[in-house]
C-alpha cells in the first residue's frame, strides 16, 4: 500500500483528510508539527506527504528542505488556509510538488496526490532500474579467477574512473561490451546514456548515417531529420564495436569528433557538438590493418591511450567451469528446470574444447544442453556432436608417445614456462618444484 503523511495543527482537517485518502487505498500517517513531521517521514519514508504552511513550531515550507534530506523521493504538497504568492513559489523553490489552498481546492485534492504519487513512484522505480544496471554491468559479475582476467579486471578499473578512450582487444565472443558496459557503470558517467554500435553491421552510407545522424533533404528517403548515436550518447558514452571494419573515409570524422568534439551531419553546414567518452573494441591487427593502410595510424594512436587485452577461453581454461556453471543456473532457471547434477566427463569435455567463439560460444552451447536434457543431470550426451567430434578427434590424432609420462610431463613444462613468459623462478614456484630440479627438467627435455 502507498504511504501518504499529513502533517497539520488542525486535528478536523487531518482526521478528514485521513479518511478520505484512506477510502482511496492509501497508507495514511498523521502529525501535528514540524518535528513530528520529520520523525513520522523519517520512520515511514512516505511516498506523498500534505503539509500545512502555518504549523505551531515553524514553517511548513522551511519544512521541506528538512523532508527532502531524509526523503528525496517524497513529494510535498503544501496546504494553506490563505491563499500565499509568495509562499507558493518559495514552496515550489525549496522542491514541492504543488501547492493548494485549503476549502477552495478539495475537488483537486486527489487527482494532484494521485498525480505526485505516480511520479514517485516512477523516481522509485526508475532508481532500482540503475541500481539493477549497475550490479548487472559492475567489473564483479565477470567471472574468472585466472590471472589472465584479473588482470584486465585490474586495468579496466583503473581507467573508469578517467576520460580517456579505451581500446579493448581480443577475439569475438571474449566479452568486449560487457568490459565497455563496466567500464561505463564504473566511471563518472554512469547516470548517461551507454549506446553501443557495431560498426561491421552497417554499410559505410547507413552507418555515416546511424553515427552522425542527417538533416531532411540530405539524400533520396531523408524527411526529416535524425538525431546520430552520437547525439544520444552526449555526456555519456558511446561503444564502437568492431572498429577495425570502419570505412576510411568514416575514420577521419570520428578522429575529428575525438580532437575537437564536433562533427557534421549529413547535408549540415553547422557543426554540432558533443561531450562522449569513447570506447573501441576490435578483433583485428590494427597495426597490420594501418600497414596495408586500411586503418588510420593517428585515429590508432588516438583511440590506444589505454589498451586492454581481453583473453580468450583458451588462455584461461581453469574459468572455462566457473563460467559454464553460471550460465548452467541462468538457463535452468529461464526454462523452468532442475539441475541436480553435472558429470565430470561433461565438465572436463567443456575445458578441453577449443572454444574458437569463446564466452559466446560457450554460451550457446550450455544452453543448447539444457534444453535437450532429458532429466535433472547435464552428460556427455547433451553436448553438440561437433564439441564430441573434436573431442575424438584430438584424441585419435595424438601418438601413442603422447599418452607417456615423460611426454605429458615435458608439455606440461612447456606450457607452465609459457605461462610464465620464460620466468623460470615463476614457474617452479607454479609446478611446486625446486629451481634446480626445472632447470634440470629444462635440459633433460630439451626446452
């Protein structure tokens, strides 16, 4: 039930006003003074709150103020015997929702307590909303405990609470917009908009078009005219997917933007500006892509300030479980079933796989699973024929020396001193084995 408080010296008018809102289906609470009013709106935090101008300790309107500390959401409708100008815009000055004259208004009374409750309600809504946003999006729902992620973790977290643009780096399917998301919620604007464009979705006219808007008349079908995603992302932030397979021609504009903070619609004359921070993500070798000249170097150089690498599943298999057990849970509950159960050969199936679409790919597949499950354990036989097939196959292709101790022993070295970017110290602290004895493994195997 919506809570409404009344504070007013005049028991009559509150006993009256109390059943009648009561009769309307709201909560009401009363009081007689200002401090009973604000210890009353403090326990109850109401959602509209009638309060006279006139009360025996002071002023309803000095009152406000007092309210809005302890209830920013609360909206106040002040109630006078008299008619006030003066005191009607200092009402409103110190943040009332309106402002009534008893006796002359009582025809008003519930549609405007209506009208200010809906908008309190809707503020109420409207700060859950950012609040489930921001715990969706927040750098502690991306999983992984590999140093790999934590790393970029790390980086991400450092550059949010800056302006400078950041380039996130990585396969497709590594997790580049749910890193620009955070990197959004983290920072200071995180109370603007978040738009994120994939520039390999659009041909070079249309998405010249979508990034910049047009003016009517500007082309064949332009009648009227549009707003660009970079109008609808000033003073937030805009995520340029895919950057690396921007046209050119489209690279100077955005170099523009970017030094200046202006750029032209299509068929303007006038520069518009904007204030947007900017996020590029990309799967390409852009400084392979500048040496065939097919990327701009400064635009490069522009948009690196801050580089982040996002790992694939393959350089982090020891997050391959945490993730699939994740989306295990999102699934089950989205189609409504139980999973009791995992077998370890489906667990151990999934961190062996390749995983060349990563996260995204890992995504599909586990939901896939659920779906064809046939009852409350995830097997082997849930799994894609494909994600089996490679299985057997890199099975089959190994030599019978592969399955030998001394041959797993020697790959698992490798692997670790790879890991270890040839820190030796590293690594024998990682395999649990003496200095002297890797250096001896080293040589033994030829590594």
């Amino acid at each position: 039930m919506n809570k409404l408080l009344i504070i007013d010296d005049e028991d009559q008018i509150r006993k009256l006003l109390s059943r009648l809102l009561g009769l309307e289906g709201y909560e009401v609470f009363q009081a007689s003074d200002c401090h009973n009013g604000l210890k009353q709106a403090e326990i109850h935090m109401p959602l509209v709150i009638l309060c006279d101008v006139r009360l025996p300790d002071g002023s309803g309107v000095d009152l406000i103020a007092k309210i809005k500390k302890v209830c920013p959401l609360t909206e106040i409708i002040m109630l006078t015997a008299h008619g006030n100008i003066p005191d009607g815009v200092q009402a409103i000055k110190n943040g009332a929702f309106d402002y009534i004259t008893k006796g002359d208004d009582n025809n008003k009374i519930i549609p405007l307590i209506s009208r200010a409750m809906e908008k309190a309600l809707m503020s109420k809504r409207l700060i859950q909303l950012e609040a489930e946003v921001g715990q969706k999006y927040s750098f502690e729902n991306i999983l992984g405990k590999s140093k790999q992620i934590k790393e970029a973790i790390s980086l991400a977290k450092k550059v949010a609470a800056t302006e400078i643009p950041v380039l996130l780096t990585g396969e497709t399917g590594t997790g580049k917009e749910v890193f620009a998301q955070a990197i959004h919620v983290a920072g200071s604007r995180n109370n603007k908009s978040f738009v994120a464009v994939n520039c390999s979705a659009f041909s070079k006219d249309l998405l010249a078009s979508e990034m910049f808007g047009h003016k009517a008349g500007s082309f064949t079908g332009a009648t009227k005219d549009k707003k660009g995603l970079f109008e609808e992302a000033n003073n937030g932030t805009i995520f340029l997917d895919e950057i690396g397979e921007m046209e050119f021609e489209l690279q100077a504009k955005l170099l523009r933007i970017i030094e200046t903070g202006e750029f032209l619609k299509i068929g303007d004359t006038k520069p518009t500006k904007v204030n947007v921070r900017i996020i590029a993500a990309t799967n390409r070798n852009l400084q392979k892509e500048i040496e065939e000249n097919h990327f701009r170097e400064d635009l490069f150089y522009r948009l690196s300030v801050f580089q982040i690498h996002l790992p694939s599943l393959r350089e982090r298999q020891e997050d391959i479980e945490i993730i699939a057990r994740s989306f295990i849970e999102t699934f089950a509950s989205k189609l409504s079933r139980k999973i009791l159960s995992i077998s370890p050969d489906y667990i151990h199936t999934l961190k062996s796989h390749s995983w060349r679409g990563n996260i995204r790919e890992l995504r599909n597949v586990i939901e896939r699973s659920l779906i064809v499950c046939s009852n409350e354990s995830l097997t082997l036989e849930d799994l894609p024929m494909e994600i089996l097939n490679d299985q057997r196959e890199e099975i089959i292709g190994k030599k019978s020396s592969d399955f030998e101790m001394t041959g797993m022993e020697r790959r698992h070295i490798a692997r670790v001193l790879q890991y270890a970017k040839g820190n030796k110290t590293e690594a024998a602290r990682l395999l649990k084995i003496g200095l002297t004895t890797l250096y001896r493994k080293i040589e033994e195997y030829g590594l």
